[in-house]
C-alpha cells in the first residue's frame, strides 16, 4: 500500500509549538507523526470516545482512585523520625 503525503505549512505561537513537541517526545513519536495522530483522534472520533471511557471510568471508580491516593499520601503527611523540623 502506497502512501501520498502532502506537505503544509502551520504557524503556531512558540509555547504552544514547544509544548507539541515535548508532548511528542514524551510519547516517543516524531512531531509530524503526533500531529497526524491528533488530527485523526479528532476527525474520527476516537478521542472523543476515549474522553468518554475516561469518564466513565472516573464516574464509576473516582471515589476509589481518591481513597488510594489519599492512603498512598497519608505517610508523606506524617513527620518522620529523624526528619529535620
């Protein structure tokens, strides 16, 4: 299967084209490709639908996620011994 790419030309404010490419980055993809994906998460609606999972799962399971992050802090929020006041 051969594939025709189109090349174009996009103006972005500096922070905002920094912020794409460390987002690239942190995925492990090349900024054209990142680029690519979210156009076509966003034109085919499957980032919607994984917003809509997310939510799901938040709505279901949040009172959980906030129980065990609450658990998980608890020793951060005690003084250690030996800790310097």
């Amino acid at each position: 299967m051969t594939s025709t790419k189109k090349q174009t030309q996009v103006r972005l404010e500096g922070d905002v084209l920094e912020a794409g490419k460390a987002a690239a980055r942190a995925r492990r993809l090349d900024f054209n490709k990142y680029v690519e994906r979210l156009i076509i998460e966003d034109t085919t609606g499957a980032r919607a639908a994984g917003m809509a999972a997310a939510q799901r799962f938040i709505d279901e399971h949040g009172a959980f996620l906030d129980d065990l992050e609450q658990q998980l802090d608890t020793p951060y929020d005690q003084r250690q011994p030996g800790a310097a006041a």
